[in-house]
C-alpha cells in the first residue's frame, strides 16, 4: 500500500492509522516488523492511535516502547485527512448492537430491565427504540421467523461511513467476525450472534441462567457477529471501491505466510517451532483462519494488485 501511493503521487510519507488500537499491543508488532523487514516503510510511517478508552490510551507509550516517538497522534477520533491506511482488528464487533425479536405481532425490541424485587437485570422485549430498525430490516430484504432474533448494528455502518470520509486518499483494512447478511440472518443464526467474552472464551449461560451480558455487566466483552454486506454498502456509499473480502486464511496466504512457516534463517528450532504453532492457528480454516474476514477497501486507488487481495472475494461461511 505504501509503495502503491508513492509510487503515483510521489510523497513517501505513510499515514498508519490503528483504529480500536487499545493499549497498541497490535501497532507495536506492525512496527516491530516494519522496522526489522522494511526500514525505509518504517522511516516514512506517521502512526495515529485511535482508542476511546482513555486507560487504554494511557498505557500506549509504555507498549509502543522504543516507537513511541513514531506517534503523530493518539485520541479518541479518526484525524481527518489521512493518507496511507486505516486498519482494525474487532473493532466493528463490539460497537453497541440494537437486539431485535421476531414475533407473532411483528418485530419487537430485546431492552433490558430490572425484575419485579429490582435485584436482577431482566430481558423484556417492547416496540422499536428506532423505527429506522424497522425500515433498515425492510430494505435490506432480511426475513425473520417468528422466534428468531437478529442484531443491527447502525453504528456499524457509522463509523464506517466516517472512516472513508476521513481519509482522503489510501486504504481501510477491516478484520473481524462476520457473515454477509444473507447468512447473518439465517436459520443457522436465528438465536442471534450476541455473546460474552472473557480471557478470549466464549462465556456459556447454562440452563435457566441469565446470559451473562445480564449477570455480569461491565466485567466481560460483548460481541455480535458483523454484518459484512452492510459494511461494505456503507463503504463504497462513502466513496471507497472494494478490493477484498477474504478469509483470514486468504488474505494470509496471499501475503506469502505458507512461505514462512517454516521459521526465519538464523532462528532457533524452538523459536521456528512457536511461529509455526502461532501462524497455524491464524491459517486453519474452520478455525481462527474461517471466523475472521478480512475486509479492503481503496479510495482514489483505482483497482491497484495487493498481495493480501490475490484472492479478492473469497469468504467462506
Ligand atoms: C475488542 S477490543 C479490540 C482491541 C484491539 N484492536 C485488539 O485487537 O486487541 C475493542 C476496542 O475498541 C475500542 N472502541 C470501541 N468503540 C470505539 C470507537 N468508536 N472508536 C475507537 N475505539 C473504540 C474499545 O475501547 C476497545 O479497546
């Protein structure tokens, strides 16, 4: 992408913007291997952290350690005017889903409520917050059964609308869960994709038991699945052109990862051993390699050959 922009305009600078960059855990590995395998990419690179919790902002320069001084920026917001690339890794998939129910009088709303001794959070379900939900689930032909449950996520396509419009010239490089819609909204999904995380586990209610969104609020990640069509309409309504939208399996492979699993010259067997565990567990498909997409987008790019897009559309379900 780099070499792409320099190339036609002729200015080597880089805008890097990290969305959702939390602690920059995520920047810090881009850069420890920008400046180890591309240096003259490493020189030109502008880093712009994008977080909105303030903790998180906090504790960047201690991760970013010896590339804290490459950071141009660090908010709560997308800078205007970028010129490089934005990317996010499961950013879309925990911004605040409206949960809706089908039922036999029609769509309804899930809120949540207090039960009738005010000690526990309840489920109740009632008319729409927002009749754009209703229209939004009309135009974009989703059916649901009675019984079936769905997320629509409007500030999904919010922010993806802001992203392109900030950037002025470059790429938007999205990785997350999803499905497009048409399987989203599904019988396979009909419970809905609404889940709790905690240490990187999906949490289980059991039966009988309040979904841990309720019993534990505040102290778990919550996540709904991402509705991929939606995001890329809202992307090329804004401007942008789609150059990918790939399995994490392909978009890995065709940035050259088979190459490299066999562990760098001058690496250690136990070293060699760790990234091949590693970098399996990104690849398989079923796995990691299946569940997480990876969405491109290119504004006054053109149609431009990325490695990481050889094999363009390519999303398995
Ligand atoms: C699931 S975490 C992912 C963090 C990191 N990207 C990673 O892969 O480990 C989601 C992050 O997005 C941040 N976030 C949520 N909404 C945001 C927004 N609108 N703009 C920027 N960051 C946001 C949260 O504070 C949180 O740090």
């Amino acid at each position: 992408m780099w070499r792409l922009l320099r190339s036609t305009d002729g200015d080597a600078r880089f805008d890097l913007v990290e969305a959702a960059a939390g602690n920059g855990r995520l920047a810090r590995d881009v850069l420890d291997a920008a400046a180890a395998e591309k240096p003259e990419f490493y020189r030109a690179i502008d880093l712009h952290l994008v977080e909105r919790s303030r903790a998180a902002r906090d504790a960047q320069a201690a991760t970013l350690g010896p590339h804290a001084g490459k950071v141009a920026s660090s908010g709560a917001d997308i800078p205007p005017a970028i010129r490089g690339a934005i990317f996010a890794n499961e950013l879309l998939d925990a911004l605040p889903p409206h949960v809706l129910e089908m039922t036999g009088d029609g769509l309804r709303e899930v809120y949540v409520d207090v039960d009738q001794q005010g000690a526990d959070f309840v489920e109740r379900l009632g008319p729409l917050s927002d009749a754009r939900l209703g229209t939004h689930v009309d135009d974009r032909n989703i059916t649901l059964e009675p019984g079936w449950r769905a997320e629509i996520v409007p500030a999904a396509a919010d922010w993806v609308r802001q992203a392109i419009g900030r950037l002025e010239r470059g790429f938007l490089l999205l990785i997350d869960y999803g499905h497009e819609a048409r399987e989203l909204y599904s019988a396979t999904h009909a419970a809905g994709t609404l889940a709790t995380y905690r240490r990187q586990r999906v949490e289980d209610a059991g039966d009988g038991m309040p979904p841990p969104w309720l019993a534990a609020p505040g102290e778990c990640d919550i996540t709904a699945h991402v509705d991929l069509t939606l995001v890329r309409d809202a992307a090329e309504e804004a401007g942008a052109s789609t150059l990918g939208i790939l399995d994490q399996t392909y978009f890995l492979l065709g940035l050259g990862a088979a190459e490299r699993v066999g562990g760098d010259p001058g690496e250690d067997d136990v070293a060699a051993l760790r990234r091949r565990l590693a970098l399996k567990s990104l690849l398989v498909p079923g796995g990691l390699g299946s569940t997480h997409k990876v969405l491109i987008f290119g504004k006054q790019v053109g149609t431009p050959a990325l490695a990481g897009c050889s094999y363009r559309i390519r999303a398995t379900r």
